[in-house]
C-alpha cells in the first residue's frame, strides 16, 4: 500500500510538472506577445512625448536663467547696500576718532601749559617734589631687588 502510495504521488508530482511547464510555455509567450505590444506602442506615444519633452526643457531653462538673474540680481543689491553701510560706519568711525584725537591733544597742551605755569610760580617747590620723588621712586626700585 505505501507501494502504491508512492506511485500514485509520484504520478501526481508528475502532472503538476508537466502542468507548470506548460503554464510557463504560456506565460512565456504572453510575455513575448507584451514585449512587442509596449515596443509599438512606445514607438507611437514617442513621437508625441519627444515634443513635450523639449517644450519642457525650453520652459524649465528659461525658468531656470529667470531664477539665475534675480537672485543675482538681489545679489548685487544686498552688496551695494552692505557696501554702503560699511562706507557709512567707516567715515563715522573716522570723524569720531579725528575728534577725539583732536580733543585728547588739545587737553594735553593744556594740561602741559598748566603744568608749566605752576613751575614758574613756584620754581623750589617743583624742584623739592620732584627730589622727593626721585627719593622714593629709588628705595622703592631698592628694596624690589
């Protein structure tokens, strides 16, 4: 019985082969038969698609060289007004450091005609302060040694 079993499936096993191999002979020749149909039928739409294709490149370029030239554009712009600013800071900067210039120097002859006054008022006062100066300054710079 498990003879006869055995035959039996292996009968079986034999047709479902035969049956796949002929659904693949099938399949095979359908796939053929779709190969040519999408060859002649690319064929027909290429034509037309080749068309629309190009309108499309022409339309993308010329978006793409508007782009290119306003933000170019803006470009140019951002640099003038940021050259601008910088020509602004630049030329204030300078007249606050001309008057500052200015102001510290004229403080200083003054501060130097007072200075020069005040000796002439009092010659041995100015001479006795600067030798006690003089004095500490150099035990200060002794005792650092």
């Amino acid at each position: 019985m498990a003879n006869a079993k055995s035959r039996v499936s292996g009968i079986e096993h034999q047709e479902n082969l035969e049956q796949a191999q002929q659904e693949l002979a099938a399949l095979k020749q359908d796939l053929t038969l779709l190969r040519a149909d999408m060859k002649a039928l690319l064929g027909s739409v290429n034509g037309g698609a080749n068309s629309r294709v190009r309108d499309a490149k022409v339309r993308l370029m010329e978006s793409a060289n508007h782009a290119r030239e306003e933000a170019k554009s803006r470009l140019h712009e951002a640099y003038e007004s940021l050259r601008d600013r910088g020509n602004t800071a630049y030329e204030s900067a300078r007249v606050q450091g001309r008057a500052a210039y200015l102001t510290a120097r004229e403080r200083s002859h003054d501060a130097a005609e007072k200075a020069r006054a005040k000796v002439e008022e009092r010659p041995l006062t100015t001479v006795l302060v600067a030798l006690g100066l003089g004095m500490l300054v150099g035990k200060m710079m002794r005792k650092r040694r």
